[in-house]
C-alpha cells in the first residue's frame, strides 16, 4: 500500500514533460487534453507548403468488446528521450521544416487523442512519409503501454509493430 501510494504519488508530479530542439517538439502529458491545431501551429512554417498529421483517437471498440476507455502509462523521461531521437531520425530520413510528436499518458476518452503527431515539409511527399514512419517507430520503440478498459474487464496491449521487432531480433 505504501510502495502504491509512493508511486502515484511520483507519477502526480510527473506527468508532464516537453522538450524542444532545433525544429521540433516532443510532449507527453496527463495535465491536458491534445489539441492537434497546437501541433499544427508549432509545425507552420513560411518555407512549408505542407503539414502533414496523424491523430490516434480512442475507438469504442475492440475484436467485438465494448472498450471504455484507454488507460497509458510512461517512463516519461525514456519517453521524451526516444521521441527525441525519432526527431532526429525523420530530419536524417526527410527534407522537413517542423516536427511535432505528442503522447497522453492516464485516462484517454473514447474520440479523445492518445498521439498525435504533425510534420511540415516544403512538399507532400517528405512530410507524409515521415508521419506514416513516425507513428510506426513510435509504437516499436517509445515505452508508453496502453491498457484497454471494457466493460467485463481490461487488458495490457502490446503494440504489433514492438512485437514484430522482437520477434526479428531488432529490439533496440
């Protein structure tokens, strides 16, 4: 009960965290909901004909359960470290001007975004390859974990794209 008590405690007080770099944000956060016009905003540029998105929302449903809600926990501070270096990698990867990635941790609503991340690039091509790259790598290799809450029960979910890694001998 005390170790219990201690921990969410030291999750209260870190809940939150952004950094930023030469052109990007990164962010998880339990104090707010994500607005996906703040990501879009940060990635705006007058070099940039495109912004590209990803908004990863809450569905109602899962293989025919009635989910809930989402429930995510992080190691913040791995986190914003890993989300780091999928910034650095896009710019190696990509001719972007911006990046913006941003993660909920705690309760995520059904509509509500757990993830979103926006990129702007002086074409399409370039920040709409980086996004489809970003939200894969994202789920491999950043130390978030979701659990699903239905309504007979609730279940720790692996992300696919961190199995398939494993599964391949590639864990970083």
């Amino acid at each position: 009960i005390i170790c219990t008590g201690l921990w969410n405690l030291f999750k209260m007080f870190n809940d939150h965290q952004v950094k930023t770099g030469k052109n990007w944000l990164v962010e998880v956060t339990n104090r707010h909901k994500l607005d996906i016009s703040r990501y879009v905003s940060f990635t705006s540029d007058p070099a940039a004909g495109a912004i590209s998105t990803f908004s990863g929302v809450t569905r109602n449903n899962f293989q025919g359960k009635k989910v809930l809600r989402l429930e995510y926990e992080a190691y913040i501070p791995m986190a914003i470290k890993k989300l780091e270096e999928l910034c650095d990698q896009i710019n190696e990867k990509w001719n972007v001007t911006k990046i913006a990635i941003a993660h909920r941790v705690g309760v995520v609503a059904i509509t509500e975004p757990s993830v979103i991340i926006a990129v702007s690039s002086a074409h399409r091509k370039e920040s709409l390859e980086a996004v489809a790259w970003c939200i894969d790598e994202l789920k491999a290799v950043v130390p978030i974990w979701k659990k699903e809450i239905y309504e007979d029960g609730s279940e720790w979910k692996e992300n696919a794209e961190s199995r398939a890694r494993l599964l391949a001998g590639q864990s970083e």
